[in-house]
C-alpha cells in the first residue's frame, strides 16, 4: 500500500509539473518576446494538448513574420491528428489565420479538408483566396479545375498568380481567350507562368 501511494504521489508531482509547464508555455506565446516565443514554438512540433495547439495556431497572426512561420513550421511537422483543429480555425476572424492554416492542411496533405478550403476560395480578402488556391493545387484537387479556371481571372493578380501556376501543375487546358485576358497583366511574373504554360500545358481548347 504504501509503495502504491508513493507511486501516486510521483504521478500527481509529475502532472502538476506538466500542467505548470503548459501554463509556461502559454504565457509565453501570449505575452513574451519575439525571442522567447520562436524558442519555445522551436520545442512544440509534437505537442497534442488542443490549448496550447490553439495558441501556437494564433501566433499565424502574430505581428513577427519569424513567428508566424516559426508557427507554420511547428503546426506542419506535427505529427498527431491536429487536422480538425485547424480545420476549424479555417473559419477565424484572422485573414492569416485562415489563409495561414489552409497552407498547413496542405503541407500536411491533408485531403480531408479540400471541401472546407474550397469555401476559402470565395472569400473577401484576396490573400485568403490565393493561399486557398494554393493549397487547393498543392494537394493536386482536379476537382478544383473549374475554380483554377475561374481565379485566373480574379481582380487580385496574387490570387490570378496562385490560379495560374495550379493550371500549370495540373496540367489543365486553358483556351486562347483566356490565355489573352491573362496576357494583358502587364506583370514579369504573370509573363513567366504564361510562357511556363505555353510551353507545358495541353493545347488550348
């Protein structure tokens, strides 16, 4: 008996530590400095606590780039069943938060949430519909060709850009008139994937 409570003392010790420690780790990704906070992202590639999951999928949003991606880096190589979480933060108030976390569905190749990223693809805000679309051709979704079609001529040139270059990974046919509608964005870059297409996509129809 008595080693038996010794043992449950040693198992509560140890929680309350855990607990101490996740309390630790979100006061830092709330309140600390640029520094503290990419050293701790750095260590949480394989947590699975939903709180601390939610924290490091808000620094998305964090006013840093380095942190932004040092959130990105640490949500990708994740690798427990965290794809609901972050299908569910596709709906955040935060533009860099849905746009942020449809490219980490997609790096994690995470086809589950093809419908919910295609939702993104209609959304206000242009960087939002072009990481959509992005994620939408990394994950390689066909299904999607019509969409491609469609943003190719999309009023934001990032998201005609993300269109564009999905076509040509896809390998989807693209007609001449809109082959011409693409060609008037006076953009080097536009240019580039166009002739890129010229070269390697299917005949237009």
């Amino acid at each position: 008996m008595k080693k038996f409570f010794e043992k449950f003392e040693l198992l509560l010790t140890r929680k309350k530590e855990f607990i101490h420690n996740l309390e630790n780790i979100s006061k830092i990704l709330e309140i600390g400095s640029n520094e503290e906070k990419i050293k701790t992202l750095e260590i949480l590639d394989d947590i699975n606590d939903s709180d601390i999951l939610q924290k490091i999928i808000s620094k998305l949003d964090d006013d840093s780039i380095q942190v932004r991606g040092e959130a990105f880096s640490a949500l990708v190589l994740n690798k427990n069943k965290i794809s609901n979480l972050l299908i569910q933060n596709l709906n955040s108030p935060s533009k860099n938060i849905r746009a942020f976390a449809a490219l980490v569905l997609a790096n994690r190749n995470e086809i589950i949430a093809i419908p919910e990223i295609k939702r993104l693809t209609k959304d206000d805000h242009g960087m939002v519909r072009s990481c959509a679309i992005g994620a939408l051709g990394h994950l390689k979704d066909q299904e999607s060709k019509e969409i491609f079609l469609e943003s190719v001529l999309d009023s934001n040139l990032e998201v005609k850009k993300s269109a564009l270059q999905a076509i040509i990974d896809l390998n989807i046919a693209v007609s001449d008139d809109v082959k011409s509608k693409i060609a008037e964005e006076k953009d080097s870059e536009t240019e580039k994937l166009l002739s890129q297409l010229e070269k390697s996509g299917p005949e237009g129809i």
